[in-house]
C-alpha cells in the first residue's frame, strides 16, 4: 500500500488544483461577453460563414502548432537524457545529443528566416 | 519493498554506447546529410541563389552516396549487420541502394529543369486565384523540392536496409512524407494534384496503420522485431498460431499498400497522374525498388519458415495484380494513369519473383528493378516533353499523329513501350524472363502463366498508343514537343540501359547474380 501513496497524493493535488482553477476563475473573473466569446473556439478561423470555393485562411496557429510539435520531440528526448546523463559511458550521448539539438536548431532557423515566427 | 528501493533497483548500470559501423552506414548518412545541408541553405541563402546551390548540392550528394556504395560493394563480401542489428549493410541492400540512388540521379534531371515549369511557385496558392498567377509572374520557385527529395531518397535507401520492423517503419515514413508534399506540388492541373497528395497522404497512413499493428502482433509472437528473431521463432513454432498469421496478415498490407499491389493500388492511378511529372517518375522507379526491396527482405528473412502459409495468399495477389493492372489499362485514355496501370501490372510480375523465394528469384527480381525503373523514367520524362497550351498533352488522343510531326520522340517512346510489353531485345524481356524463370523453378508455373496472359493483354494498349502514334493523322492544334537538354539527357539514358540491358544484359545479370549469390544477412 505504501507503493501507491505518492499516486494517490499526486492525483489529489491534480484534481485539488483543477476544482480551485475552475471555481476561483468563475468567481473571481470580469464577465464582458461578446460575439467572439460565444463561438465555439474563441480563436482561430471563424466556422461560419465560409467564403466561396473554401477561400484562404490563415496558417498561423498551424505553424505556431507545428513549432510547438518540433520543441515538445526535443523536450521528450531532452528530459530522460538529462536524468540519466551520469550514467553515460564516454563522450557518446553529449556528442548525440548535440548532433540532435544541431539538426532541430536547422528546423528551427528555416521556420526563423522563412518568416514562420512573424505573426503578422 | 518501499518506493525508494523499487527507484534504486532501476538506477544501475552504465549505459553503453552502441557500436555504429559509420562506413557501413555512411552513404545513408551522406544523402540525410546533404538533406539538412539543403534545408540550411533554403534558410540562409538569398532567393535568387537557392536554386543554383541546391541542384549541384543534391547531384553531389546523391552521386557521392554512389560511388560510397561502389567501394562498399567493391571492397569485400558485404555480409554485416550494422547499428547493433537495426541495418543490414549485405549484397542485395548494396544493389537496392545503388539502384535507387542511380535512379534518383536520372529523376532529378528532369525535377531539376526549370524550363520543364513542373513545380507551382507557391504551394499554398489556390488554383486559378491572383496569388497564383502573382507566383507565377515572380518567377520563384520552391527549391525546397531537393531537400525533400533527397529526405525521401535517404528513407528509401534505409527502407530496402532495415533490418528489424521498427527501423522499417521509421523509414516507411521518412521516405513517405515528402512524397505526400512533392506530388501537391503541380504546377497545372492543381487541384487534381492537391487531390492527389491529399489522397496518397490519407491512405498512406492508413496504410502504415497495418504496418504498425502488425509489427505489434509479430513483436507480441517473437519477443522480438529483428527479423532474424522472428524467424527464429516461427521456425521453433513457439506461441501462438493467430497472432503470427494475423500479423503477416497486416505487416503484408503494409508493404504491399507501397508496391501498389490489387486490392491495394487504389491510389496509384490518381497519385501518378495528379503528381507533377517529373515526381511521378521519382515514385515510380525509387519509391518501387525500394517498397520491394523492404517485401524481398521480409519475406525472405522472417518469414521464411511460413512460406506454406502466406504462400496462397501472395499467390492471389500476384494473379490479381498482373490481371487487373493489365485488363483497366485497357480502358484508360489519360498517359499517366495508362503508365500507372502499367505499374501495378509490373508490380505483379514483381511479386512472382519475391513469391520464388530463391537465389534466382532474387536475382531476377534486382535486375527486373533496375531495367524497369530506366525505361518508367525515361516514358515519364518524353511525357514531359510533349505539350500544348495547357501544359502537358497527357490525354492519348492530343498524341495522334505524333509520330508524323516529331519522329524521334515518339519512336523512343514506342520503344520503351515495347520494352514494358517485354518485346525481345528490350530490358523488358530479359527481366520478366529471369523472373518468370525463377518462378517456374520455384514450382509456380501457373503464375507464369497468368503472367504471360497479363503480358499479352498489356501488349494492347501499349501497342495502341504506338497506333495512334503513328497510324493517325496529326491534329492541326497538336501539341509541340518541347526539348530542354536535362530531360533529353533523361531520356537518352533511359533508352541507352534499355538498349544495353535487352541486347548484352549477360554483365548486369551477373552483377544482380553475385549481389543474391548469399542471399540476405540474418
């Protein structure tokens, strides 16, 4: 039973902080509504009406959700190589792991000189 | 035990660097290189410029692969497995490789003329509105093409090596995705090139869906994904029954989804000819030898001990696939679908060898890919040469009368037609001999026979197109061929090998012979 103890606690501060986000913002925040608040996203392409032939429509939150995609890979392979750094026999996992970041950082200079982290 | 022991027990032990056999790996590397290099210059170079380093860029990178691959095969026996067992660097994976890299050299001939005007100036440019015609006028181009290109080239070349199922599927994808892009990329006809990436996209990874569900039933048979344990395990007959034949069952759709077999080819005819062009003839040759080369080692290796088992059910498919392929070509009245059709015949005739399961099949199936992949590059490359107003003259009856106006065109065209029917002293022949061949010896004569069957039904229609060629009468508003000298050169090279492998194919055939002569590494 001991085992489980750290689970059970954690999933009580999860659910603890969830209901006091919820309750202290529907408490606590300005209500001003208006047009945009009651769609069904409050960002983004607006659903309705749809321009002829599909029209054009903005890829911004697209490349800003594909930019998100190329750090959250490198922060999933970052994080367990940082915890396990010291067991690392040799210079290995510093040299691939540079060589990984290198190739994201490429990733990210096209993004950076194409214009994709220009909002407008 | 408390949590902290249960930590504790995990927090021990070094881990090891893997050894990695970089010479080995190093034309892979090379193409996957020179890929990030390109995608470096896309974001530093001037727009002006772009075109002029990544064209050179691409060729170097490719040729270098090349020739790496030369020395490897030159060198000693290739016989290893590399990257801890995840690659298998052996003679037949040298051939592939070599194959798709010399390929993919000839198909960047034609991507890379820009007189050919293929490629839209800006992607995301819906067809016929302002924004198009603004790209158009400015004269960009998307010299993103040649990263992407070379991407897929380096999955290809991983896909024909891998030598466990997790690798393959990596590699499945990294050779897939930039494909899904490079065939949205027409420059006429764009909505029926968006429609054709969008389709290829959806049932690709659908496709790799199979892949993956399967791998998981085979990983849940064996304990293992390296092919040699899985077919270590199906020869002990451990475990059960169901998950191996369910497994083999969508691992086998995986693969077969890329080889554009029936009942899987759907996308073929609308992907090939909504494509631009000249990445129509990259898929088509590249993106072939490599989806067989990856069947060959699967079925060769893992699968072996269960020959009996999914030997009726490739059986089925090969028949299918030469008939079908053959008998809706008949009918089709577009060049790059007729051409597409065609393909999924000759993936049938493919499949006889892969279905062989011998040294001769192997041999047979390497030459029947290299041969063929010349002559589909070389009938892609004329198809960009003949065109009117609208671009492209792709409907068969803009080509009346061709034959009267521009008489070497349309002869070599004839000619790698005739090649793909397997007329005698064309590499058409000399391949679906030695395949045919290995089949008979391989005890499946019938299919054989329905292979010559589907061989006569395609003689047809690619002696139709020879008909109209020459037999009609020109149109006065015919289309004009158009001659830049990369596509010629395009063209020129796959007549040559389709010459030279139908009238002296004895030095290639060795060639293939002494690549299968050890078969695959384990």
């Amino acid at each position: 039973m001991d085992l489980y103890i750290p689970i059970i606690v954690l999933g009580v501060l999860a659910f603890g902080f969830a209901g006091f986000s919820v309750v202290m913002g529907a408490l606590s925040g300005p209500k001003r509504w208006n047009k945009a608040k009651l769609e069904a996203y409050e960002c983004g392409i607006e659903p309705t009406p749809q321009p002829v032939g599909g029209g054009r429509f903005p890829v911004k939150y697209y490349l800003t959700a594909m930019l998100f995609i190329v750090f959250d890979i490198e922060i999933i392979f970052l994080y367990p190589w940082a915890v396990a750094f010291n067991r690392f026999a040799g210079w290995f996992g510093l040299i691939e792991m540079v060589l990984f970041i290198a190739t994201v950082l490429v990733a990210y200079a096209y993004i950076w000189r194409r214009g994709g982290l220009e909002w407008d | 035990m408390t949590g902290s022991a249960v930590l504790n027990t995990v927090a021990i032990g070094d881990i090891q660097a893997p050894h990695l056999e970089y010479g080995q790996l190093g034309p892979m590397l090379l193409v996957f290189g020179v890929a990030v290099l390109g995608v470096l210059v896309e974001a530093l170079v001037g727009r002006g410029w772009r075109q002029f380093i990544q064209v050179p860029l691409t060729f170097a990178g490719l040729a270098g692969a090349f020739v790496w691959i030369l020395v490897l095969g030159v060198k000693d026996k290739p016989l290893h497995v590399a990257a801890e067992g995840a690659v298998g660097v052996d003679a037949p994976t040298l051939f592939l490789q070599g194959t798709i890299l010399v390929l993919a050299l000839v198909s960047l001939l034609l991507i890379a003329d820009r007189q050919n005007g293929a490629f839209t100036p800006q992607a995301s440019a819906l067809p016929g509105s302002d924004a198009e015609r603004e790209g158009i006028a400015s004269g960009t181009v998307q010299s993103e093409l040649y990263p992407l290109m070379l991407f897929a080239v380096g999955g290809m070349m991983l896909f024909t090596a891998a030598n466990d199922l997790l690798t393959m599927f990596v590699a499945l994808e990294v050779m897939s995705l930039p494909l899904y892009i490079m065939c949205g990329l027409a420059r006429r006809r764009r909505l029926l090139s968006q429609e054709a990436a969008v389709k290829y996209f959806l049932l690709g990874a659908f496709s790799s869906a199979f892949f993956l569900y399967g791998t998981a039933l085979l990983y849940g048979y064996a304990g293992s994904v390296r092919l040699s344990d899985i077919a270590t395990a199906t020869g002990n007959n451990a475990g059960s029954e169901p998950l191996l034949l369910a497994g083999i069952a969508l691992l086998s759709v995986g693969l077969l989804f890329k080889l554009g077999a029936v009942p899987f080819q759907a996308w073929k005819p609308d992907v090939y000819q909504g494509a631009p062009t000249p990445v129509t003839a990259l898929m088509a040759s590249c993106t072939l030898v490599a989806a067989v080369g990856a069947t060959l080692r699967v079925f060769y290796v893992a699968l072996e001990n269960m020959s009996w088992d999914w030997r009726p059910m490739m059986w089925g498919v090969a028949i299918l696939t030469m008939l079908v392929g053959a008998i809706i070509a008949i009918t089709q009245t577009d060049l790059k679908r007729m051409l597409a059709y065609s393909s999924i015949a000759h993936a049938g005739f493919l499949l006889t060898g892969v279905i062989a399961t011998s040294q001769a099949g192997l041999s047979g199936t390497l030459f029947y890919l290299a041969a063929y992949g010349f002559t589909t590059i070389g009938a892609f490359a004329v198809i960009t040469m003949v065109r009117d107003a609208g671009g492209e003259a792709g409907h068969l009856s803009r080509w009346a009368g061709l034959g009267k106006r521009s008489p070497v065109v349309a002869g070599v065209f004839a000619f790698f037609l005739l090649a793909f029917a397997g007329i005698p002293l064309t590499s058409g022949f000399t391949g679906k001999f030695a395949v045919f061949k290995a089949a008979i010896d391989g005890g499946a004569t019938p299919l054989v026979v329905v292979g010559v069957i589907s061989s006569a039904i395609a003689a047809f229609f690619y002696l139709r197109v020879i008909v109209v060629m020459f037999f009609s009468e020109p149109a006065a508003d015919g289309p004009a061929v158009v001659t830049t000298i990369p596509t010629a050169a395009a063209v020129a090279l796959g007549a040559t090998v389709t010459v030279v492998l139908g009238v002296l194919p004895q030095p290639m055939l060795d060639v293939a012979g002494q690549a299968a002569s050890h078969l695959f590494v384990r």
